[in-house]
C-alpha cells in the first residue's frame, strides 16, 4: 500500500524516521558514554541536559530541512505531476507553469519540454486523424444523401447553384415528365433553368445568413416546365461553400387526394338531401290519407335526419382545417407561385413584398388566384395586375390589384363556379373558397383601385431568420456489447451511468429558508456526455429573491412566477436522476437543498454521490486550489461569461471536467467506484464524502 502514500507523506515519514533515528542515535550515545566511563556518573544531570539540547537541536534542524524540502521539492513534484498527468490523459494544450519548480534544476525545463512535445505529437495525430475522418464522414454523408430511392425529389447544388446531383423523382419534377432530352435536367447546370429563381435564392439567403449549419428552410417553388407546383425544404451541407440539399415534393398529388375527398363528402350530403325530400313526400302522402299516427311517425324521422344531415354539413365544415392542416409558407413564395401560373404577354403582374408567413392548401390557393387573374384579365383588360399580402382581419388578406373599376358580384359568382381543373369538374373556385372557410369580395380601395380581397386565416410575421431544425439522434453501439453493471462499488468508473447537476439559490442557507431558483443537468453514459439528454428547469422558490441573488445568477422574481414549485421541479430531477451517480461541484452544498425537500417528495435522493471538489484533491493534490473556475483553467476548459453562474452553463462545465479526470484517475490506476471513494476520503478534512 506504500504506491498509494503522496510523496509529501512519504517525504514527511522518511524525516520523522531520521528525527527519530537521530533521537535514538543521541540516546544510545549517552548510554555507552555512562556505560564505558563511570567517572560520568557524576556528570549525569550535565549528560542528560546535553542529550536533551541535542535532540531538541537535532529535532528543529531536520523539521526544517523537511519543511524547505517539502516546499520547494516535494510539493512542487506533486503540482508538477498533476500538470503532466493533466496533460497526458486530457486534452489540455496550455503550457506548463515551470515557476513553481524553479529549485528542482533541469526537471522543470525537461518536464516542460516533454509536454510540448507530447501536445505537438497530439496536434499532429489528432490532425491526420482529423483528415481521414473528415473524409469517411464526408464519403457517409455522400453515400447516404445519395440514396435514390427516397419518396420525394432530392437535388444538392453547388454554391453557385449548379446541379450535382438530382434522383429520378427530381428528374420527373424539374423535366415535367417531358421525354426529350433536352427538357431534362443535367449535371453542371444551373438549377434557374428548371426552377424559378426567386423562391430559391431567397431561401438560399436567409439559411447563408443564419450560420447556422442546422438550419432549414420551408419553400414553394414553380417548375418552370409544366408549372408544377412544388413544396421544398432547403438544407446546407456541411462545410461550408454554400452548397445545399433541397428536397421537393408535388403539392398537386395533395390537392387531387383532398378534391376527391370533399367530392364524396358533398356528394354524400347532396344523396342524403335527396332522402329526405323523399320522406318529405311520402309525409305529404300520409296527409292526403288521413293516418294521422304515419304521419306523425314520418314527421319524426324527417325531423331526426333533418337534424342528422344539418350536424354533418356542419361538422364537415368545422373539421376541415383538422383534416387539412396547413403548413405556414412565405407569402412571398405563393404569390410568386401565382406570378408563375398567370402572368402572359398580354398580361403584366408585380408581386408586392411581404414580411408574412400564410397557412393555406398551396395549390388550390395558386389555382384560384391564378384563375381569377385571368377572369379579369378577360372581363376588363387592365395590362397589370399587382398581388399583395396586407396583414389584417386577425390574419391576412390577398389582394389582387389593378388600375380601373372593380369586378361586379356577378362576374366573381361565374369565375368562382368553374372549375380549376378540367379533369376534377367540382372542384370549383367556390370550394376552394369553403375549404379555407373564408370569403372573397370585390371592392374599390380608397385610391380608386380596383380589388378582389380574399382573406386568409392562418397568417403570422415572419421571424428574420428561419428557425434551426435540429437534427440530432442520441445512439452509442459501444453500451450493446457492455457486461451488465453489478454493485455500484465494484463497477468501473467508465461502465457507470452519471448525472451532473448544478443548482442556483436564493441564498447559501438552506436551513435557514433559502430555496432554488434552478436546476439543471446532464448525462453522461458510457464516458460521453449526451447533448441531447438535458434537465434544465426555473424553479418557483415560494418566496422573493434576495437582489444579491440576482446579481449573481440573474434570475429574478418575475421570471419564476409561472415556473414549477419546488416539488415539482426536484420530482422531475428525481425520475431524471435515478439509477445514476450524481455528480455535482461542492456537492454538500446542492445536496442540503435536495434532502431538505425529500419529506415533501416522499422520495429520497439516496444514489450515489461523486464530488468534482474531492476528486480535483485526488489529482492535483490537496493544496491545490479547487473552485470551478480553477479546475476548468488547469483542465483548459472555457466557462463563457453568459453560462458561468447558470445552472446548465456550470453543470456542463462540471461535467467536462469530470471526464477529464475520470481518465486522469485511470492513468494512476484507480478505476473502481470503491476506489474512488478511499482516495476521496483521505481528503476529509476539505469535504466531507457524502456516501453512506
């Protein structure tokens, strides 16, 4: 057990040894004197005094030898040996401090050397392998985007919009389904001369803007072939250069499933309308004939389906934004849509900028309007329409605008009642208009413009920056082919499941009133923290929170008025927690305000406890200064000024370290739980270990 002493003890018990040693020494001395010169037993008193000084003296130089010895050899060894260790087993690049160990001569040069030259091997490994893993993971990527069997259309570009790829799907779409060659789409050209351009550049812009390489953006986009209409979702590929993935899909498939629909649901209705005219005149009949009680029964059942076919017209019309919830496009990107369907050389049209999102069937919306350019187009000639998107009526409003005397009511009944399609005859303007439960009206606007206004329900602003779609999956094969975990003090320190928790209070006295304001954590599982398994909540202390307070963690009483209480918050942490270690930085302290809620929670926080404070005494030695800030520095991880003093910001910074160390304490060859805590423990008298 001697390998498991500090060399400060071990120094400490060699210079008690020779201070005993040399107090033997002195002893025996003076008894062989008395013994070989009895004339000395005169002198006794004398020889016993002298003995005394001696041992004393002798006593008080080795002390302070052993003190220069340990402060400038044995502690700077140990400081010295943290640093390497530090730097053998983490990632840590920043440069040896050599000033503490300027009385060891050349060990410190030497020492400081050997860590250059380690993080410069390090730097050129981790480079090259670098390289080849950015280029399988580029090769994966590849293959896997490539995939051609994928359901919807799927085209990557270039940064300067040239196609590099496009599936069969993408092919049909951008071709039109057109069987000359020419007509078909090819590598090295540019995706404008199959797609509209603006929809595509915009979308382009506001993903280039963000830098943000999880971002996606939802567009609507015409073929400029066949004017097939086409929902699209743009994504940059990774590594920069402006390349993107768009991947299509035809709206118009939509539409004609949707048109069959509400063509059997009205021809339902219209059947069900025919029966009970029938039982109306049989009602009628029963009359004529003077039987009062058939009468009186048919009346009944007239009644009963009366009311049944009224509550399913009604129900039918309530439920359709259900049955067909639409997706929020950029007004501009529909409007540029009906610019693609209706303008002619007979007919001009401008597309006025909006900052709205709109909610709408994309297709039939286009159709509609694109018809109802061309109906006034025939009936009053303006040479230029104008479409604009105004917000209003809770919503938006789509107008479309022109210089002269607006469309009368008639005209506007007649172009509603034809149908958009000719191969889906009912599937008119008028339905349209129904499946959207709005309206749609001709007017003159105050500068003698003449109008359609037809209002859209679903409309918000549109954010300057499109939202990130995260994509992110939590996986770790290694944990398939791990041997079942037995006791917590016989597991090995990599096999164990962690939380890392941090919390942020009121104050610092739990017993005396304080309460959290937050707590956050993560896991860590298999030795990888999991950034998609996060526990990070506000907390509704019950009572105000001290300015002090608030300067530090910046949570103040308004931003926990509608957070959980306490209970709840800590039962949430709990179902987080369990079957975990609990990790935490000076965790006495986070762990009084849990165990002061456990009678409330009917639950105890009885896992096991690791404590990063303890853990930095085991590999810096105990001396060493051991606050979070510290121990990151020496660990060369960087705490932003927005996270410190937040319960996620520190809990992730705890946790970094944590690993960090996990492989340091491997490196001196403790790698069970249970060994963990003996070391933890010789360290009581900084804190205490709060495992049973």
């Amino acid at each position: 057990m001697i390998h498991r002493l500090g060399l400060r003890l071990r120094v400490l018990l060699f210079f008690a040894a020779l201070a005993g040693g040399a107090l033997v020494a002195i002893g025996l001395g003076l008894w062989v004197a008395l013994s070989r010169f009895p004339a000395l037993h005169q002198e006794m008193t004398a020889l016993i005094q002298i003995g005394l000084v001696a041992g004393f003296l002798t006593t008080g130089l080795i002390a302070w030898v052993w003190f220069l010895f340990d402060t400038n050899v044995a502690r700077p060894i140990d400081l010295l040996a943290g640093a390497l260790r530090a730097r053998a087993h983490s990632d840590v690049e920043r440069p040896l401090e050599t000033e503490v160990a300027r009385y060891l001569g050349d060990l410190a040069p030497a020492a400081s050397a050997a860590a250059a030259s380690l993080a410069e091997t390090r730097s050129a490994l981790a480079e090259a392998i670098g390289r080849e893993t950015a280029r399988l993971t580029q090769e994966k990527a590849r293959l896997e985007r490539l995939l051609s069997d994928v359901p919807v259309g799927v085209i990557i570009c270039a940064g300067d919009h040239q196609l590099v790829f496009y599936n069969s799907q993408a092919a049909e779409f951008l071709g039109a389904g057109s069987l000359d060659v020419a007509d078909q789409p090819g590598l090295a050209r540019s995706v404008f001369g199959y797609l509209r351009e603006g929809p595509l550049q915009d979308a382009w812009h506001r993903l280039t803007e963000t830098g943000q390489p999880d971002a996606a953006s939802d567009l609507l986009c015409t073929a400029i072939r066949g004017n097939v209409l086409l929902a699209g979702r743009m994504r940059l590929l990774d590594g920069g250069a402006g390349g993107y993935v768009l991947t299509l899909r035809d709206v118009t498939q939509d539409y004609a499933v949707s048109a069959r629909r509400e063509a059997f649901i009205a021809e339902a209705l219209e059947r069900i309308s025919r029966a009970v005219a029938g039982i109306a005149s049989l009602r009628a009949a029963a009359s004529e004939t003077g039987d009062a009680s058939l009468a009186l029964a048919l009346e009944r059942e007239v009644d009963g389906l009366v009311a049944t076919m009224r509550e399913i017209g009604t129900t039918n019309q309530d439920r359709r934004p259900e049955t067909l919830p639409f997706t929020l496009l950029r007004g501009e990107d529909l409007l540029d849509g009906i610019k693609a369907r209706a303008e002619s050389p007979e007919l001009a049209i401008t597309v006025a900028p909006s900052n709205l999102l709109v909610g709408c069937n994309a297709y039939e919306m286009v159709a509609l309007v694109a018809r109802l350019c061309d109906g006034v187009a025939a009936a009053l000639n303006p040479g230029h329409l104008t479409l604009r998107l105004d917000e209003e009526f809770g919503g938006a409003s789509l107008r479309l605008c022109w210089q002269g005397p607006p469309l009368t009511v008639t005209a506007l009944e007649r172009l509603l009642d034809q149908p958009l399609d000719p191969s889906l005859p009912e599937a008119t303007g008028r339905a349209v208009i129904a499946e959207h439960a709005t309206d749609i009206w001709p007017e003159t606007l105050p500068d003698g413009t003449g109008s359609l206004c037809l209002p859209i329900l679903q409309a918000r602003r549109a954010v300057r920056r499109p939202e990130p779609v995260i994509r992110r999956v939590t996986y770790d094969f290694d944990l398939l082919a791990q041997e079942k975990r037995g006791h917590v003090l016989k597991s090995g320190l990599d096999s164990l499941t962690y939380v890392v928790f941090d919390t942020e209070t009121t104050g610092l006295l739990p017993h005396q009133g304080d309460e959290i304001v937050q707590i956050a954590a993560v896991r860590i599982v298999n030795g990888r923290r999991l950034e998609g398994e996060v526990f990070n909540t506000l907390v509704n202390p019950g009572r105000p929170i001290p300015p002090a307070s608030s300067d530090v963690h910046g949570i103040s009483d308004a931003m926990v008025a509608d957070a959980p209480p306490v209970t709840e918050a800590l039962a949430r942490f709990h179902r987080f927690a369990e079957g975990a270690v609990l990790v935490a930085h000076n965790a006495p302290f986070d762990m009084a305000f849990l165990r002061r809620a456990e009678p409330a929670l009917g639950k105890r926080f009885d896992m096991p406890i690791l404590d990063t404070v303890l853990l930095s005494a085991v590999v810096f030695s105990q001396h060493a200064e051991h606050s979070l800030d510290a121990l990151t520095q020496r660990l060369g991880i960087t705490i932003s000024e927005e996270a410190r003093h937040t319960a996620l910001g520190d809990a992730v910074a705890t946790a970094d370290a944590f690993l960090k160390m996990l492989t340091m304490l491997r490196g001196r060859d403790i790698r069970t739980f249970e060994e963990v805590l003996v070391e933890v423990r010789k360290h009581g008298r900084l804190l205490k270990d709060l495992n049973a």
